[in-house]
C-alpha cells in the first residue's frame, strides 16, 4: 500500500509503503522513520541560533572524513537540510554528501 500524501525525508520522494508497528518506509532509498515522531524539534547551532531548511553555515572546527579527507574550517556551506538523528544536517560539500552535527556549525 502506497502513501502518496508523505514525502521521504532523505531523498524527497513520494513513493512510501506502510511498515510494521505504524512506521513508513521509502521504496526509493529505503529509509525508515516514523511518521508521528514528532517532528525534528528546534536545532541549534553552536552559538544557540535555531537553524531551518535552507539556511547558509560555516563551519567552526576541522573535521575529518573517511579516508585521508578532511573538512577545513570557515568552509561555507549553502542550502542546508535538517534531518532527525545523531548528524542533524544533511549537506553537500564539493559535490560530495555529508552528514554534519550542528555542535560544528554556525548560521550566517
């Protein structure tokens, strides 16, 4: 059975089946989640500014990424989306999806 009024949070598609217990789940991606959690709730970043979809942060600390890669701070980072879990946004960054916690971010 195919919900068509939800959209996944992930990847932004409308092809959701119902799963066990009352959660969805996306045939697109995969991703699971429950559709009455309750929303995200107000995130904030590392000065206590509440972030939103969209909005523009730069980064306030060197993170590394898998491999010999790291994020260098002050990069900017545009249009970022919020999601639920331990990283709260989802960006992307020279081309490349990340996952970032909002501890390491400030709003400009």
């Amino acid at each position: 059975m195919a919900m068509e009024t939800l959209a996944c949070p992930i990847c932004s598609m409308t092809d959701i089946l119902a799963g066990e217990g009352g959660a969805v789940e996306c045939a697109t991606c995969g991703h699971e989640w429950d559709p009455d959690g309750g929303g995200l709730g107000e995130i904030r970043d590392a000065n206590g500014v509440v972030l939103a979809n969209g909005d523009d942060v730069i980064l306030i600390k060197n993170l590394p990424l898998k491999g010999t890669e790291s994020l260098k701070i002050g990069t900017k980072v545009r249009g970022i989306r919020l999601i639920s879990g331990d990283h709260e946004i989802d960006c992307k960054i020279n081309g490349r999806g990340v996952l970032l916690k909002a501890q390491f971010v400030k709003k400009v």
